[in-house]
C-alpha cells in the first residue's frame, strides 16, 4: 500500500497541472508543457547579448520625433525621466531598425565591443 | 437495459466518442476514417451531441484545432489515416509536448507512393515517436471500449498525454459486427466530466507554446517520458476498472496473451490480424503444436517487463510488422528485439499485409512454421 501511495505521488510530480515546484538544474519551473505561469518573463531574458552592432542616439541634434521609439521590434527604447529618447541595451539586439528610420540620421552606430 | 446493435467498427468510435461528450470536433475526413466524422456530424445535426463541427481545411488544421480546443479547456476529438496523419505530423509533438490528452482515431492506411488507401500500420507507426500513447484494437468492440478507456488514460493526472486508437482501415472501419453500445449514464460514470488541467484562462493567465532553451528543453522531454512510462501502470488500471464497470477487458490493457500458457512458439501482432491468427492457432493446437499468440495493444508505451515476462518460456517469437522501417526492419521486430536482447528465444520477423495485402491463414501458417523451424522471418507476399 505504502508503496502504491509512493508510486502515485510520483506520478503526480512529473505531470501535476499546479506546478509542483521542481525546478531544472538551471532553476527553471518544471511546468506541465513547459507552460509559463507568471507574465512578463521575458524581461528575464536579456536578448541585448545577441547584439552586433550597437546605435547609440545623438541627444544634441534628436528631434524627438519618436520614429525610432515606434518602428522598435524589441520596444528596447525608451523615454527617460528628462524626455530624452534612450537605448535601452538590455535588450536592444542592434537591428538598427531605429538609424534606418531617423529622419535626422541622428542614431548612429559601431561594432559592439565585448 | 443493455443494447447491442450491428454496425461498423467505425460508427463503433463515434458512438463511444458521442458518450464522451466531447464540446469540439474539428474534422478533415479521410478514406478510410471518413465513416467517423460522418456519423458525428449526423449526431450534431440531429441534436443527440451537442458539439460544435469545425470543418477545417486540412488535417493540419485539424491537429492544430484539436490543439486549440484543448487549450481552451474542452474534450475534444478527430480522426484520420495516411496522409492525413503525415500532414498532421508537424502538430503531433506539439499536442503531446503540450500535455493535452487529446484522442484521435487513426484508421491505419498504407502511406503514398504508390497511392493505396488499403490497410497497414505504416502511417501510426512512423508516427509512433511523437510522444502519442498508441493503442491498436481488434475488433469494432474492442474500438468501441479503448475510445472510452483512451480519454480516461489520457485525462489521467499523472499521465496528460494524447492517445491516438489505432483500427485497422477498412478491415476493422467497415466491418459490421455486433457492438454493444453502453448505456450513456454509465459511460458518463465511467469517463467523467472533464476537468482540464493546462488551458486558457483569464483568472490563471499562463503563456502557452513558449520557447525553453537548451538549458530547459531536455528537462521537459524527460518529463513527457516520466509521464508515458506511468502510463503503463494507468492503461493497465484502466483496463481493471473498465473490467469491473463493463465486464470485458484486454489482456493486461497492454498485451493479451493468447494460449501463451505452455506455449514454445508464438507470433506477435497488433490489430485485427490476430483475429486470424487465433484460428491457424486453433488449427496448430489441434494438431498439437504448442503455440500462441501476442497480442500487443500498446505501442507506445511499449510493455517492456510484461514483453519480458511473457517470452521466458518461448523457444521461438515471430513479429508480424505491417509497416517496414526501410532500410531496416519491421519497427516492432526491432523494439521485440531491444527487449529480449541476451534471452535464449529466437526473434524472427516478418513483413505483411503492406498496402492491404490479405494477412490470411495461409500466410500466418507460414510465419508458424518458420519460427517453430527456428529460422529466419521473410516478407509473407
């Protein structure tokens, strides 16, 4: 009997709808099909890494027409506190989908260094 | 009050389908699954299943609406053969690794080309490493109670895995025979209400199909394998409790052994071919030849220790494959063989019935007699 119990609890372990709280090695939820329970995960995962090439924005001749801030894939830039347009290089993969779109040219871009 | 009416193995499935109450059917008919959906969309339309007809525009579609109606939180169900399955193939590891216990028929067909719609196990087989538990029946009864046992080991906590019921097409399909359709509160009894585990739903929001990284995929495919070597000990309860509330049971739910007792020789074969086999081993017995039968219902899983455990007394096993792994051997031939690695019993293989080629008396006759010579097995053209 006992050993019966055992056996159904681990069955339930593996496959169990709540998840059960094993992790793997990498800490990541063991989720019946790999299901992600909270929102907004991935912020976790920073894509910036992926990055080649990295714009940076010319604060002193930016129009803030917002072009770059729309026409991002990634939403990686931001307003800031002073209104100004940043990039934020978390997660910014280098596209450079923002330089394209400048009217002004005023994102402008190099090899990322590492 | 009991019923039992003649009808096709076919309309066997939609009854047993009907009695689940699934709320979607998406459906894409194909020879020789067609009878299926038919018969469904006759119940829908004259009210006795109150389910909503998707009538998609491939199996593709098919597969990846079942995938959304199990998200949604809903039984569901479809059925389909050969290429059908093949185009559903890209969604089968999805349904799977997504854990929603799904349930499709597959009235197994040979695969193009050349373009046959006859009987063989090529189309499920191929198929069999998509992380689907496969059940293959006998006769138009036995689909009638694997539909009902298949929705039950699927929703099983510890299981969440699709379930594909294989039926021979045409042979098992279009065979009319008499099928005892339970009683529905019974049935209801018997499967219960579903009660969906993963899906959808707005007060418990959960991403679905999100990507794991080489750091998380791994960790999952060991899960979908924990959960599909539970399902061993689930099919095997199943088919206990079916037993006990219907009165008729396989085997062990995963292999009938057929006058295996004091066997020396057997064949191994799944699906209606061991309806003919029981007869040349009826004959053989008569004449004193000890032999038996195999009767494998599972696939996938497959039935490692009850596989092991059936054999010990064998001097001789031959594996029937109505699907050949070309450039190899019949499938099952080579898991039989994985299995009894180092016993003392000789495996012999065969390949028959592709493309619907009669598997008959004479040809199981002949697989008898090559394995109870201890030789090798052939293609029984």
């Amino acid at each position: 009997m006992a050993k019966k119990e055992k056996a159904k609890e681990k069955r339930t372990a593996v496959s169990a709808s709540s998840y059960s709280g094993e992790k793997t090695a990498t800490g990541i939820p063991l989720t019946c099909g790999a299901s992600i329970l909270t929102p907004g995960t991935s912020k976790v995962y920073k894509t910036g890494t992926w990055r080649t090439f990295k714009p940076e924005i010319d604060q002193s001749r930016c129009i803030k027409c917002a072009k770059c801030w729309m026409s991002c894939p990634d939403a990686a830039i931001f307003i800031d506190k002073e209104g100004k347009y940043q990039v934020n290089y978390d997660y910014c993969k280098g596209c450079l989908i923002c330089a394209k779109e400048c009217p002004v040219k005023c994102i402008s871009y190099k090899v990322e260094e590492k | 009050m009991v019923e039992k009416r003649v009808m096709s193995g076919s309309e066997a499935i939609a009854n047993a389908v009907k009695l689940c109450k699934p709320a979607v059917l998406p459906m894409y008919p194909i020879t020789p699954s067609t009878l299926v959906p038919e018969k469904l969309s006759e119940y829908v339309a004259n009210g006795e299943l109150k389910a909503e007809m998707i009538y998609v525009e491939s199996e593709h579609s098919a597969a990846s609406a079942l995938y959304g109606a199990y998200t949604a939180g809903v039984r569901s169900f479809t059925a389909t053969a050969s290429q059908g399955l093949a185009l559903m193939y890209e969604i089968l590891p999805i349904i799977s690794g997504s854990r929603l216990p799904a349930v499709m028929m597959v009235a197994n067909r040979a695969l193009s080309a050349p373009l046959n719609i006859w009987n063989d196990h090529s189309d499920a087989m191929s198929a069999k490493d998509q992380g689907w538990i496969q059940l293959y029946c006998e006769n138009a009864q036995e689909a009638f109670d694997t539909t009902l046992m298949a929705y039950r080991i699927a929703e099983n906590e510890g299981v969440l895995l699709p379930v594909m019921v294989c039926v021979d097409g045409f042979v098992l399909t279009h065979m009319y025979e008499p099928v005892q359709i339970e009683d529905a509160d019974k049935v209801s009894a018997f499967v219960g209400e579903y009660k969906p585990h993963n899906f959808l739903d707005t007060s418990n929001p959960k991403t679905f199909g999100a990507f794991a990284q080489p750091n998380t995929y791994f960790e999952f495919k060991e899960a979908q394998q924990k959960a599909m070597m539970n399902s061993l000990d689930i099919i095997k309860e199943m088919n206990v409790e079916f037993a006990k509330k219907f009165g008729r049971s396989y085997g062990n739910g995963l292999l009938e052994l057929i006058d295996m007792k004091d066997a020396e020789y057997a064949i191994m074969v799944a699906g209606t071919t061991v309806g003919t086999a029981r007869e040349v081993v009826d004959e053989l017995r008569a004449k004193g030849k000890k032999v038996g039968i195999i009767k494998i219902k599972s696939i996938r899983p497959f039935p490692v220790d009850d596989l092991k455990n059936a054999t010990r007394k064998l001097k001789g096993l031959g594996v029937i494959d109505r699907h050949i792994s070309i450039g190899y051997e019949g499938p099952l031939c080579t898991d039989t063989r994985a299995v009894l690695a180092g016993e003392k019993v000789k495996i012999s293989g065969f390949i028959a019935g592709l493309g619907g080629r009669d598997i008959d008396r004479t040809r199981i006759r002949d697989a008898f007699d090559l394995v109870m010579k201890g030789k090798e097995g052939k293609w029984l053209k």
